[in-house]
C-alpha cells in the first residue's frame, strides 16, 4: 500500500504541473476543443507516466564467487526487515477514507440521476434523444448521456437554444468526460490541481455547447440573457452537464472574446520538455552483472532475469541470462556431503522476495521455538553456526533442503528438520507473476543459558565469556552486560543460575547496544529472560 501512495503522489506531482502549464498557456484561448483534449490527456497522462520506467544499463563483470555474495546478502536483508512505522499505517487508512467518500459522493448523483429519469415523463426524439419531464418546476435543464432532463414548463416553451445547448454536450459525449474525471479525482481527492482541472473542464464543456448554440444562428444577446434567468442551480447533480450560475460570467466573456491565432497552438510544444523531464526523474539504472571465470556451459533457449531494487537511488542489479548459453545452476551440498544440482527455474533474488508469515521477526521466533540442541552434540561440547538453503515452491510450500556451511553431521540434520516443519510461506513473484525462489538462512547452534566451565572455557566464573570464532580458529575474552528480566547484573551472579530456569537468551552487540546502553555495554549485552515460576 506504500508504494501505491508512493506512485499517487508521483501523479499528484504531475497533475499539478500540467495544469499549472494549461493555466499559463492555454486557458484565456477560444481552442476549447483543444484545452478539452490536454485536460483529459493531463488527467490520464499522469497515471500513466510514473508507470513508464525508462532503463539505463550498465554491464558489471564481477568474479564467479560473487554469486554466493548475493545469497548471501538476500538471507541478512531477509531477516533484517524493519516494521512498518505509525505513519505507514496511518496514511493508507486516511487515504483509503478520502477515496470511499469521493466514489460515494460521485456514485450518490449517478443514482439520483437514474432515479429522476426513470421517474420522468420521455419523448423520444427524431436524433435519437429523449427529453425526461419532472414534475420539478425549479429544476434547470440538464443533460446526461442522451437524456435531456427539464421541468414542465421549459418543455412546453420548447425553447431551441435550450435544446441545442443540451443536444450540444449529447453530442460531444461530455457526460463521458465527467465520468472518467471523477473517477480519477477520486484516487487525487487530496490534490487541488486535480479538483481545479474537474472544474475548468466542465467549463469547457459548456464554451463548447455554447458554441453549438451560437452556430444555428440564435442571437447571442438573447441567448445570454436566457442564461441569466436559467441559472439557478441543477439540483446538486455532479455528473451532469446544466446551465448553472457557476460559470456564467465566464461563458458570457468567452462569446465575446476575439478568436485565437492559430499560431497560439505552437504553445503546446512546451509539453515536450515536461513529460520528458518526468521520464527521466522516473528512470532506473540497470547494472547487467556478468560473471567471469572458468564454469560449465549448457545450451538452454530463453531468458531469465533477476532484479535486485537497491533503495531509492533507484539503481537495480539485474542478473542476465543470455539466450544461447546459461551458466550451470551451482551445486549444493546435502547433509551427508554429496553434490546435487537444485532443478527447475529456480531464482536467488526476485523484485518481490518470499515472504515468512508474519514476517521477519516470526521466522526468528519459530526457529528459537523449534530447533532442539541434539542431546549427543550438547554432551560432546558442538556448537556453531549452519547456513542451509531451500527453494519457496510457488504454492509457498519448502523444498530442496541443503546444508551450504556444515558444522556437525547431528547439527545439520536437526537444522534440515526444522526447515522442512516450516509452514507455507508468502511465494516470490518476478514480474508480477509467482516463480521458485531460493532463500538462504543461518541457524546458530548455542549452547541455551549459561554452563558450568568446560574445556572448551565457554563460560568463566567471573562472569567472561570465551568467545570462539570456530572459521577463523581464534578466541577471545569479553566481558559483556548481563540483563536478567530486565535488571542488570554482575556476571558472578549470573553464573549461579540455574541453566533450566532460563526460558531465553541471547546476545546484543555493536554500537546499537552502546547507543541503548552506555560504554558499560561496550563488549556487548547478554540479555536473559527466565521462566515464570
């Protein structure tokens, strides 16, 4: 919902450009035709240029090992989803408010509209209209499709400048243009260039009935005084095309003003540079990504690309596979260390990413619920991080389970377990369509509470931590901030809990815990939560 507000600002932006240029240039001009056109072109042009993504492409050639890189930043930007603010919740609401009570409005006059016709008294007429008499003797003359709606005595009078001014707007097809733009205004009710255009456009349409009058030779003076004494309202009908007091002293200056030079239709040519400085605001850089280096070639017809939107400096990656030649898909390994190829067209990142129910934070949830240390792996002292991968099914579901980073035999299998006890996920989408993505996830096999000493040191009693980075084969001695239901601690207290009283545990460091903190937390923070009693 964001990023339609997104795009309906972009529209708002433009609407209201276009009608500042429409104002400027052509609005005191006697083309009514003409400013009809750029009125309803402004109204659609607008929603349609933010859709129109113009590309520029750049080829990158980046080392084969560059492919594991964007799995792996797929899998850290997966976990690290920020929640949606107060304002991304507010803002839909609001606007999704304004569009209900604008359709409502517009839909309210389209039934009393009906209702008023259907309840009339019709005469079909030899051009295919039908005049409708009410029993309304207040009610102006009004017309709506090929309806024209007067009250008794104006159909009795059987005045021909009435007649023509409404057979004028039926056969233009006005009542067409009303709904379309109301349409519209409806998803820009925020937006003043957008109710000023609806206004200016129904202006429009009467210089052009007006014009349709004045055409059969009715005198203009007499029409204009007709005008005066129908200019009372039309009864609160906002799809209607009338005689209405709103614009009339508009419509007298337009028949007395001097017809425009042709030449002022030259002005529309400053429309060129606008819509192309909006193409280009709107533009994406695309950076082809090739990879270099010895690999496996297999012929396979057709493409596949893989887009990555990198924020809003509007740069996409875009892996390219060309139509010849298509690299061999990567292996990976199984837990009992054996090769074999993930099949079927299977993407590593997509514009629309899989998605965990209830998202990041619920996917972390469920594996701290789920995985169980294997009881043999904690007596022998294992411990360490599996990285696996597995494939989101276009139905959701988890497939092709595969260890990428090994730790332990018994650690990986419990890692693929957990996996595949997943429940079905939000499937991936790629051009609008739902596709097979690979998604790749960490599971960190710590030990759960803090243990007695070992020989592998992994807690001492003086409240450190040894803490063993097993691929750099390095150690370290931290001394962190321990948080027990809340209140700090000193770590000689912290070692004589009882490990079964913990319900959780975890770990926070880096300079968000300094940030929340202070320097005490300076080597990080052990955050406990134990189990009510």
């Amino acid at each position: 919902m964001v990023d339609f507000l997104i795009y309906d600002l972009k529209v708002a932006v433009l609407i209201a450009v276009f009608y500042m240029f429409y104002r400027l240039m052509l609005a005191r001009e006697t083309f009514h035709r003409v400013n009809r056109i750029v009125l309803l072109l402004t109204a659609v042009a607008s929603y349609v240029l933010p859709l129109g993504v113009i590309t520029i492409h750049e080829t990158m050639t980046v080392q084969r090992t560059a492919h594991v890189a964007v799995g792996a930043w797929q899998a850290e930007a997966a976990v690290e989803q920020p929640t949606m603010s107060l304002w991304q919740i507010v803002l839909p609401i609001l606007f999704i408010i304004g569009v209900a009570l604008t359709l409502s409005h517009t839909l309210w006059s389209l039934f009393r509209i009906i209702r008023l016709i259907k309840h009339s008294e019709q005469h079909l007429q030899a051009d295919g209209t039908i005049i409708c008499v009410t029993g309304n003797a207040v009610l102006s003359p009004f017309s709506w499709m090929h309806y024209i709606v007067m009250n008794r005595s104006d159909y009795e009078t059987n005045d021909a400048a009435i007649l023509a001014h409404e057979r004028g707007h039926i056969r233009l097809h006005h009542s067409w243009d009303l709904l379309l733009v109301d349409t519209l205004t409806a998803l820009q009710w925020f937006n003043p260039a957008m109710w000023m255009l609806r206004s200016d456009l129904r202006a429009i349409h009467e210089y052009e009935a007006d014009g349709a009058v004045l055409s059969q030779g009715i005198n203009a003076r007499q029409y204009q005084y007709l005008l005066i004494t129908k200019a009372a309202g039309i009864g609160g009908y906002s799809l209607v095309n009338g005689i209405s007091h709103s614009t009339l002293k508009n419509r007298i200056n337009m028949m007395l003003h001097t017809k425009s030079s042709r030449r002022s239709l030259l002005k529309l040519l400053a429309l060129i540079p606008i819509v192309a400085v909006a193409l280009a605001v709107n533009a994406e850089k695309v950076v082809d990504v090739r990879y270099d280096g010895p690999q496996k070639q297999i012929t396979k017809k057709g493409r596949k690309n893989t887009t990555i939107k990198m924020g809003d400096n509007r740069t996409v990656l875009q892996v390219v596979e060309t139509d010849e030649t298509k690299a061999e898909t990567p292996e990976a390994p199984t837990a009992e260390g054996t090769f074999e190829p993930v099949q079927g067209d299977v993407f590593d990142v997509v514009e629309e990413m899989p998605q965990y129910p209830g998202g990041a934070q619920a996917l972390l949830e469920f594996l701290n619920q789920n995985v169980q240390y294997p009881e043999e792996a904690e007596k022998a002292g294992i411990q360490g991080r599996v990285i696996a991968t597995f494939v989101v099914e276009k139905d959701g579901s988890v497939s092709n389970a595969r260890v990428v980073k090994s730790v332990d035999p018994m650690l990986d299998a419990e890692a693929l377990r957990v996996i595949n006890a997943m429940p079905k996920w939000k499937p991936g989408k790629q051009n609008g369509e739902l596709v097979r993505v690979k998604y790749t996830v960490p599971l960190s096999f710590r030990f759960d509470g803090v243990r007695e000493a070992r020989e592998d040191h992994i807690c001492e009693e003086d409240g450190s931590i040894v803490e063993m980075d097993v691929e750099m084969e390095k150690s370290r001695v931290v001394r962190p901030l321990f948080i027990v239901d809340g209140q700090i601690m000193d770590g000689k207290k912290v070692y004589s809990i009882n490990p079964k009283t913990i319900e959780r545990f975890y770990m926070q460091d880096g300079q968000e815990a300094v940030e929340k903190y202070g320097e005490k937390a300076k080597e990080g923070v052990v955050i406990i939560t134990l189990k009510k009693s």
